[in-house]
C-alpha cells in the first residue's frame, strides 16, 4: 500500500510516539479493568495509573494544586464547563472569531433561551493580530461575565495572546475559559495562576495521545454543575453527585485503555520538553509553506509569516472548491481536511466562507517523505489545471 502523507493533524496528531502504542497494548493485557468498581489488585493498578495520568498533566501545566476532569472528548469538556454556568439576562460571553461550533452551538443553545450576549473580540484583518486596547475598551463598555478563546485557530493556527486576554477579563470578574485543543502539550502554558479558570485539553491532538480521552483543568474550588449523572464508584447510597472533585463530573466508566495511551504519551512530551516538540512543528510549517508558495495557484489564507501561529496553514487553490482539491490530494496520498473545520465563524471573519479551505497542518513526525509526496501532488495539480 502507498504510503499516504499526513497533513491532517488539526483534526488528529498521526502517527503517535510508539511507546503509545506499546503501553496501551501491556496495559489492556496486564490490568486494563474499570477504575473504582472493584476491590482487587488489577483495580487498583488501574486506579494507579489513572490518578498518575492527572499528575502528569498537572505537571505539564505547571499547576499541581489544580483539578483535571477527564471527558471522552473536548466537546464534552467544553460542553461541561459552559453548561455548568449560571447565565442571567443581559450576561456578557466574549469569544474570539476563531471559536469552534463546541462552542458557539452551545451559546447559540442559551442565546434561544436568555437574554445574553455573544460578542467577539477585536481582532485585526489584515495582521491577524489581537487588538488589546480595543478588547479593553469593550470590556469597559459591556462588562465580561465569561470570556471564551481558542487558544490556537484550528483554520489558520493563529495563536491568541490569552494570558493577556484573561488578565484583563479578571479586572471585572469574568469567568475565563480557553480551548487548548491545538496546543495543549505543544505551547507551554502555566496554569497556575488566578487569570484562567478552566482549561480545554484534547488527548488526540498535541498530546499525542489516542482517541476517547480529553478533559479540562479546573481550580479545585470550581462548583460547576454536572452535566451527566451516574456512578462514580464513590458515595453509592448518595443519590446526588459526589461534591467534590473530580468524581462530580465524571459520571461513567473512564476509558481506562485510552488513558494508558495519554499516560504514556505525556511522558514522552515531558521528557521532550515542549518546546522541542513546538520548534520542530514550527519547522515543519515553514517547509510546508515554503512548498506552498511555490505554486502561484495556490494562496494561503491569513498571516503565512506570523510566527505567532502553530502548524496549521489554510489554503484556496485558483479555479477549484476545496473539496475538488481534497480528492485529488487524496488520490494522489496527501490527507488534508477541506470545508470549513467545524469553525463557521473563523470562515466568514477570513473571508472563506462558504467554501472553506483546504487545510494542512504539521506536526513533530511530518517528514521530509511527506513534503515530496505532496510536492508531486502539488506539481499535477498545477499542470493539469
């Protein structure tokens, strides 16, 4: 079989380290049982690696005090965290222009039932940059009861300056909420401070990790809500949720085998360091831009020099929708992902809406077999147009 070159990590990081595969295999052999619902030795060794799973991420975050709730995905996270608010009339919710439908759908979901306010920050069109005087004067305006940013752009890998972003909402008491699914593992981010409330990680992404585990990172003194009800292995007489975190939120069997993969996939980037990892990625993307520029037919949409993005890079191609591009990459075994991602906004904010892009994006393994594979691609695209 062809080997396929991978531009697809946005939607998933592939191929993974292969200590990911190997412990996920000794562990679903050795001990892989359910976590908290028994009194055996096997339970417990998967408890074990469960509750050193939470230590690692903790460890990567730099935040020991803090909570890590784990979901099967960071839609369900971000679904946790901004259903578990309490929202009133005339509430204030910030999101960048960048945000995914895991989150707008959800404030679509509130806008039917009150009288909140949905509002992006200010960013500029032409630089891609984030206008900081201009988010503080709205702030002053319309108060923030809730900010919401993506971390990083899963359409053009834009990164958002939220340190900066969340000091400021903190000045009115806003509710700070960033999605790291595109850089959890790959940006350094300290999460031990007061600015930021709750952080969005996705295991199958920059963590390296497999499908079926994701989760979020909370202060230990968070009431959210539950959104999910059921059995924790904990308090079973009880017939309220456990008060106390994480058993409050994570109602249901946790993916023990998944787990076992992002065990071991955090102590590979750990022992990588992230900014290894983030410096090879950036190199990546250069290579992949410098490819893309070579073809007059092809336009990257956004700031393609900015070194304040991550691997991703969104592309329109003259004369052909992006889907009519996406399988001709495929049948010539580039994988790219094309439409719109799952981001409408950041579509019409980029000027590429309704079609979308076409979109590739690196990673730490994108190899230079890659980047001739799609140069061939590339090279029959433009001959044959």
């Amino acid at each position: 079989m062809p080997t396929t070159a991978y531009f697809d990590n946005a939607a998933t990081s592939f191929p993974k380290p292969e200590v990911v595969y190997n412990y996920m295999d000794s562990f679903y052999r050795s001990y892989g049982v359910n976590v908290g619902r028994g009194q055996h030795k096997l339970a417990f060794q998967a408890a074990n690696m469960v509750e050193e799973t939470r230590s690692l991420l903790l460890q990567l975050f730099h935040c020991p005090n803090r909570q890590v709730i784990f979901t099967p995905s960071s839609t369900e996270a971000l679904n946790v965290i901004i259903q578990g608010q309490k929202y009133f009339n005339g509430c204030n919710i910030y999101i960048s222009p960048f945000e995914h439908n895991s989150v707008t759908r959800i404030l679509h979901h509130f806008e039917t039932e009150t009288a909140i306010s949905v509002r992006q920050l200010p960013v500029d069109r032409n630089t891609l940059q984030y206008d900081l005087p201009l988010i503080k004067r709205d702030f002053i305006k319309n108060r923030p009861h809730y900010v919401i940013v993506s971390h990083a752009s899963n359409v053009c890998g834009l990164v958002a300056p939220v340190s900066s972003i969340c000091e400021l909402a903190k000045e009115y008491g806003a509710t700070t909420i960033i999605d790291m699914s595109q850089t959890a593992g790959l940006i350094d981010t300290n999460l031990n401070n007061d600015n930021i409330d709750y952080a969005v990680f996705a295991g199958h992404k920059t963590l390296y990790g497999p499908f079926g585990i994701s989760g979020f990172i909370a202060k230990s003194d968070s009431e959210l809500r539950p959104l999910m009800y059921g059995g924790t292995g904990t308090e079973s007489a009880n017939q309220d949720m456990p008060s106390f975190l994480p058993s409050r939120l994570e109602a249901g069997s946790v993916n023990v085998a998944a787990l076992a993969g992002l065990n071991a996939s955090l102590k590979w980037l750990l022992e990588k360091t992230c900014s290894v990892v983030r410096a090879k990625e950036e190199e990546n993307r250069q290579t992949l831009i410098s490819i893309l520029s070579d073809f007059p037919n092809v336009h990257i949409v956004g700031a393609e020099n900015s070194q304040n993005s991550i691997g991703i890079v969104s592309c329109v191609f003259d004369g052909y929708s992006p889907d009519s591009i996406g399988q001709v990459l495929s049948d010539h075994n580039v994988a790219v992902r094309t439409g719109l991602h799952c981001s409408p906004i950041a579509h019409r904010f980029l000027g590429t809406f309704p079609s979308g892009t076409v979109r590739f994006s690196t990673s730490f393994f994108t190899s230079s077999e890659d980047y001739e594979i799609l140069t061939g691609a590339l090279n029959y695209i433009e001959e044959n147009s």
